[in-house]
C-alpha cells in the first residue's frame, strides 16, 4: 500500500481548514441572499413548513414538529438554533413582515425568552407564501440535503423583495451585515419605477424609499447618512423614541415614550433610567414606570414638580438608548459571494431573480400546456373515429398491445394512445366532445400567453409588474418610521444633571479643593478644615452647584471647575488636590479662586508677573476647554523660568481702578488700570515697572480710591508697617516708582510680602522656618514712605517671613448680604 501520510506545515494546514470553514459559514450560516433576502436555515424552515403543509390556511402545529422536521431532513445542526430562528421570523418587533404565525409566548420587547418549542404552535402566514409561490414548478435550483435523501431549495421564488422589506443581521468571518427593514408598498414602487427605467438613479429611487421603516416605528434622523447607505452599502442615521411631554395635576409634568428605537430592550431602558433617578445623575425624575399593554406600548417617565421636561428629555436622548446610533452595512450573498450593496444593486438583484423565476415558471407551464394540448387533440380524434377505436382495442390481446394498435392503425402518439386506453367508459358520452373542444381552445389561448411572456422581455416584465402590484395592494401598510433631515445635536443643560444647592467651597494655598455640605460646615469650627499645617486657605464661599469656580496659580495657569464636579467632602477632610486630575509643578501654588454664576459675562482678570510685566485678558477668551478636567488654561506666559504670577484679579469691563505695584527693593508704583491693554490669553501683556537689576515685583494689587486705601509691607527682617496708597502719588506704567523704605547702608531692607489693607482682616505670615504668625494691622501704626515700620517678627527665633496672606474666613450668603 503507498504510503499516503504528507508532511505538511501548521499554516497550511490552519489556513486551508479556516478557509474552508469561512467559506461554509459566510455562505451557508450567516448572511442572507439578496435574491430571497434569507440565510439557509430561515429558508429550510419555510420550505419544510411548506412541504408539511403548514400554512397559513391550516391550523397551527406545534413548533417541536416543525423545528424536528427541519432538523432531521434539512438542517443538522442544533434543535435551539433552529428554534431560535423560527421564533425570529414570528416577532412582529423585529420583522416589518413577519414570516411565521406563533401562538403562544414568543419572548417580548422585554427580551424575555419564548416559550419552549414544546410549548409553542406556529404556522406560516400569509405572505410567506409569497415566498414559496411556485416553488413546484421548478422556478429555482434544488439540491440535495446533507444525506442524499431528499431534495432542497437553494432560493426560493420570492413573490417580493424579502431582503428589504424584513432586512437583515448576522455576523460571519470576516463579515458582518445589518440591513434594516423597508416598507413594502415603497419598496414595491421603486422596483415598479425601475423596471420602466433601468437607467434610474439613487436621488429618484429615494423618491420612492424614503429610508428605513422599522416594525417599532421611532423618528430617524440623518438623511445625507441614508443616502450613503442607499448609495454605498454603509451608513450612519440616529433612531429616536417618540415622545411627548404631558401636563398633571399640581403643576407636574410627564415624558410618555409611545415608540422605541429598533432592537432595543424596553426593560433594560427602564432599568436604565430608574438607575439615573437612584444615582441622581439626572435631576428631576419622579418615577418611571412601564405601562404597556395589549393595546401598545407606553413608558412613563414622571416628573418632580418645576422639572425641565424638554432638558430632562434631551439628557434622555443622549445617556439612554431613547436615542441609538444604527449603522447600515449592506452585505449580502449575491453570485455566491458576499458583496456590499447600495440599493439599486439590491433592486437589480431581485428584479434578475425575479425574471427568471418568471421565465422558469412560464417554461414550466407552457411544457405543461402543450402536453395536455396534445393529449387533447387525440381525445377529439379519437371521438370523430370512436367505433374504428372500441373495435380495435377490443380485438387487442392487452393494454400494451392495444396501445401499439392504436399507434399503428390511427397514428396516435404513445401519450395519446395512453390517454385513450385509460379512459373510463362515461366520457366517451357525446357531451364531452365539447367539453374537450373548450378545454383545447382555452389551451391554446394559455400556450400563446406563455409564449408571448418567454418570447417578448416587456411582456414578461408586464407579467411581474402585475404580480407586484397584486402584492403591494394585499399586504401593504403605512409607514410607521418619521424621517427628519437633520441629526438633532444635544446639548444637555447643567441644570438638569446638577441638583441645585448650596455648599461649601474651600480652596488652599497648596492647591486643594473641597466642597461640603452646609450640614458638615455647620457641625464643626469653620477653621477645623482639614487643611496641613502652614497651608492657608485662598477662597472658602457658600455657593450653589451650579457655579462656575476659576483657580489661578503662581505658574500662570488657570484651573475651570464647576462646583458640582468639585469632590464631595466633609469640612474636616483636606479634600482633593489638584494634582490629582491636572498636572501641576511641584512648587506651584494657587494665588486666587473666581466664582461665576455665568460664564457669557463681559468682566476681565488681571495678572501681573514678578519679572514685571502684567495685563488684562477678557473672560471671553478664557473659557472651559473640552479637556479642562486634565489640562489647565494658560492665563499669562512667563517669560522667565524663575518668573511668578504674583497676584490675579477679576474686574468689570468698565472698573475704574488703580493699580499699586512694590518691587523687592522697596519702589512703588500706582497708576491707572486702564492703561494697561487688553490682550489674548497666551500673551505676557505689557511692562508693569521699570525694575533695576536683580529686582523683581513682589505683589500688585488694585485699588479703587487710592485716598483711602492702605497696603501693608513686611520687610526681610521682620519689620511691617502699613502705608497710605496716595503717598504714592498717581504716575503711569513701567516708570520705577517712588521708594517707599528708607534705604539703609547697612542691612538694608528688602520687600518679601505686600498685601492690601481690609477692615476687620487680620494677615497670615509665614516663615521660612515654617513658623506661622498671625498680624492684627489695626495693632499697628501708621507710615510714611520713609519710615521702615516696626519689627514684628525676631527672624533668629521665629525665622524670615517668606509670605504674607490675607486670612480668609468662610462667609455664608446670610453673612455677605
């Protein structure tokens, strides 16, 4: 015996064996044909429940009997799958035509599964056969099932445009395809349109199919997505619930979704937004409850009294699948392959198909005709020679040999003479002459027909057209799908994610942030903060949720947050650090917190940087940025490396204020903001002082009336004094000032600490040995520009001030007002 072992590699042998797999399930599992629009095993469980005369016009069977049927004579594969497909065919929620009549449960919108086939009784309906009309008359290719023992479809007829009517899913290797339902009597129309003109393009056929038409209704949206579908194979539209807004008692209001998206589970939709309610990730919601019944479908979702109905509905339409996203991606089985198809493709598909079903069926029935024609006609000789005939075959030894007499004495053909020897004595009455002489010219005038269908192409397409419109007028419905032009854009409201309230909100030097509820403030000393040792507090306000919350930094940078996202702590934790979501250097330090209840005002902030430059930059041009969660703003760019943003303000665009600058080596400055210009966010501004070498400006601030106001200066050596602003004078920017120390020879003084003066505000000091010390201004006297005030601080015990804050007290609304 040769020896027939062969040595081959892993990937030969994987790549043949997957490729032979691919091929079987591509073309025989998973994608319908765009001819009849179904994949194998929904078309063995038409064509067995057909042939165990399980239709429409019978009474319903048990689905086992079915589902076995199919199993044992057609399908080998697994009784659940096939089951499982059966029961597709019948939900009237899935398929725009529904292909099997079910009794009993056959699962639900819920996506609660069907009853056991046990259980279950199914039959085809009415439009199946539709599906399977002519099927005997050898109008499609059969072959033989898996064991040789009986016969099968490998299409069946189609009397309509089964792809597009009930569309299609499935998933094989290397393709994928969903191709939604259509409305038939649309369908029907293009075809119609198109077999006049072959020629038609898509913008015409559109005409005729406005889009998809879903089973569960719903709104598309998205018309240019439909078109690329229609003209590509792949597209993309927006399926939307219908909804209303009705009004209740006591002012209330209810959203009532009267259709869904198609394929979505309403059960899980329910449960979706109950959890929204629950996790109060959406502000408003009473209850939701599912009302559907027999008579339709109705979920109701009830609303807290002074909702926003049209905003609750639209955060809907965007977190839930009120709204879902479906993608076409017309792949279908044509000329043994999978193909992607526009529409007209698919149109020209079924057309080719249905021509040659036509064609086969008319062939059929013209082979048929003109057989009995011709058995006819020897029945009418036969009568005009009736005695010569009885004569003859009763002098024959048998039937064989009266056949072979009749052929030889009359010249009859085998067939006729057949016809003759197995009549039954009564029609040889002589009433049936005529019936037989009617029966042949009724033949005759069916065999011209058929010929003029196979001999003219127009005729033929006559003949279609007829069957088509015969179709349409049976079984089509309205549309139930609202085709909108435009994919909506939802922008969801703050107001309807965000409860309104009011909280606590602390942010610190070192750079954390918390918000607390007014409970936890209350229930503890407002400086019990959590904050570390030495860390100091920049911003602490009672607002709402719903406000805007801007932190500046030493680096230049500007941190958005609305308070609603700022983490819920108690008042004594330290809270979140800003670190934590935005990346921020090691020794930057937060100079300044801004609260906005809107962010369209026409106010603008004003920075000024220690290398002296400063400048004002509208709101407008500092708004939040998609990423403002990780990634901070640039407010002012630094110039120098060493460089910081010394202080950061917020004015209205018509302030009339001042600003007064110190630099380290003791000069001030005080002019007139206006003066300095207002300019883009990534911009440095203008020169704010004149500064020597190694000086540099240690703080600015703005001042209304420079009458009145006072600043207060600590010096390296722990002297503080406070000063009146107007021995300053009023100059103009980026001169060097007056000095505002008396100059040493020895051991000068040098500025670290600026600050302005606010009744009943004590200032925090910190040293440079972590020492905190808290200065009361009113404990001390008054200066002039010469005076280098009193020594508040012994730097050889307590340390060199290095900072100087003003202390911020939390002040509720009640306190402000």
């Amino acid at each position: 015996m040769a020896n027939q072992i062969q040595e081959l590699t892993l990937e030969e042998v994987m790549g043949d064996r997957f490729g032979r797999y691919s091929k079987y399930i591509i073309q025989e599992r998973a994608l319908p044909d765009v001819r009849d629009g179904l994949k194998p095993v929904q078309r063995r469980i038409l064509f067995a429940m057909n042939q165990d005369g399980n239709t429409y016009d019978k009474g319903f069977r048990k689905s086992a009997k079915s589902v076995g049927n199919v199993m044992g004579n057609y399908h080998p594969h697994g009784d659940s799958s096939i089951y499982e497909a059966m029961v597709r065919l019948s939900q009237s929620w899935k398929l725009r035509a529904p292909l099997v009549e079910m009794h009993g449960n056959n699962g639900s919108m819920d996506g609660d599964p069907p009853a056991a086939m046990r259980y279950t009784e199914a039959r085809l309906s009415k439009i199946a056969a539709e599906l399977l009309q002519d099927i005997d008359k050898e109008t499609v290719d059969m072959v033989l099932n898996f064991d040789d023992t009986a016969q099968e479809p490998t299409v069946l007829p189609a009397a309509f445009p089964n792809l597009l009517v009930n569309g299609a899913t499935g998933i094989s290797a290397g393709y994928a395809t969903e191709i939604p339902p259509h409305n038939l009597q649309e369908v029907i129309d293009a075809l119609l349109y198109l077999i006049k003109h072959p020629e038609a393009d898509l913008a015409v056929l559109m005409q005729f199919i406005k889009g998809p038409d879903f089973p569960t209704g719903g709104i598309i949206q998205g018309l240019s997505g439909i078109k690329d579908a229609y003209a590509t194979g792949r597209g993309k539209i927006m399926v939307r619930a219908k909804t209303h807004i009705e009004d209740l008692r006591g002012g209330k209001q209810q959203i009532v979704v009267s259709e869904l998206p198609y394929e979505v589970n309403k059960a899980n939709l329910v449960k979706k937004i109950d959890e929204l309610r629950v996790n109060k990730k959406v502000d408003g919601i009473a209850e939701v409850r599912d009302e559907s019944d027999r008579f339709g479908l109705s979920v109701v979702i009830e609303l807290k009294k002074q909702a926003n109905a049209e905003g609750i509905l639209t955060y809907l339409f965007k977190n839930t699948d009120l709204q879902i996203a479906y993608n076409f991606n017309m792949v279908a089985i044509a000329d043994m392959q999978p193909k992607q198809l526009g529409i007209k493709p698919m149109l020209e598909a079924y057309l080719a198909h249905r021509r040659d079903v036509v064609t086969r069926r008319t062939q059929f029935d013209l082979d048929k005709a003109q057989a009995r024609q011709h058995i006819v006609e020897g029945l009418i000789k036969m009568l005009s020679i009736l005695d010569q005939v009885i004569a003859t075959i009763r002098h024959s030894l048998d039937k064989s040999d009266a056949k072979h007499n009749l052929v030889a004495d009359f010249e009859f053909s085998e067939a006729q003479a057949e016809a003759i020897v197995s009549l039954q004595l009564y029609r040889l009455t002589n009433t049936d002459i005529t019936a037989l002489e009617k029966e042949a010219a009724e033949l005759a005038k069916k065999i011209a027909t058929y010929e003029q269908i196979l001999a003219d192409s127009k005729t033929l397409d006559k003949e279609i057209e007829t069957e088509l419109k015969a179709i349409a007028k049976t079984y089509g419905t309205p549309r139930l799908s609202v085709i909108e032009d435009q994919i909506e854009v939802l922008e969801v409201e703050t107001t309807v994610t965000v409860t309104d309230e009011q909280v606590m909100v602390l942010v610190s030097r070192d750079g954390y942030v918390k918000r607390s509820s007014l409970r936890s403030f209350q229930a503890v000393a407002p400086e019990d903060n959590g904050l570390k040792e030495n860390d100091f507090v920049v911003f602490s306000e009672e607002l709402s949720t719903l406000t805007h919350l801007y932190i500046a930094t030493n680096k230049g940078h500007l941190i958005y947050r609305p308070v609603y996202e700022i983490s819920d702590e108690r008042w004594k934790d330290s809270g979140e650090h800003l670190s934590q979501t935005v990346g921020l250097a090691a020794d930057e330090k937060v100079i300044a917190a801004f609260d906005f209840d809107q962010l369209d005002g026409d106010g603008r902030f004003v920075f000024g940087s220690s290398d002296g430059y400063i400048k004002q930059t509208a709101l407008a041009d500092l708004q939040p940025q998609r990423n403002y969660k990780s990634k901070p703003m640039v407010a002012m760019k630094l110039k120098q490396d060493d460089a910081n943003v010394t202080n950061a303000y917020f004015v209205a665009s018509d302030a009339n204020t001042n600003v007064v600058a110190v630099s380290n080596q003791a000069y001030g400055l005080a002019f007139a903001l206006n003066e300095v210009s207002v300019v883009g966010a990534r911009t440095t501004g203008v020169k704010l002082m004149d500064l020597k070498p190694e000086d540099f400006v240690v703080n600015f601030v703005l001042v209304a009336d420079t009458l009145a106001a006072k600043i207060a200066i600590l010096t390296q050596r722990g002297a503080f004094k406070q000063m009146a602003v107007s021995e300053l004078g009023t100059m103009t920017r980026a001169r060097r000032g007056l000095m505002v120390l008396r100059e040493l020879k020895r051991d000068p003084h040098r500025i670290v600490a600026m600050a302005l003066i606010q009744p009943n505000q004590s200032l925090a000091v910190l040293t440079d040995q972590d020492t905190s010390i808290t200065l009361n201004p009113a404990e001390h006297p008054s200066g002039d520009r010469y005076s280098n005030g009193s020594f508040v601080i012994d730097t050889e015990t307590q340390g060199v001030p290095v900072l100087m804050l003003p202390v911020i007290q939390p002040l509720t609304d009640n306190e402000n007002n």
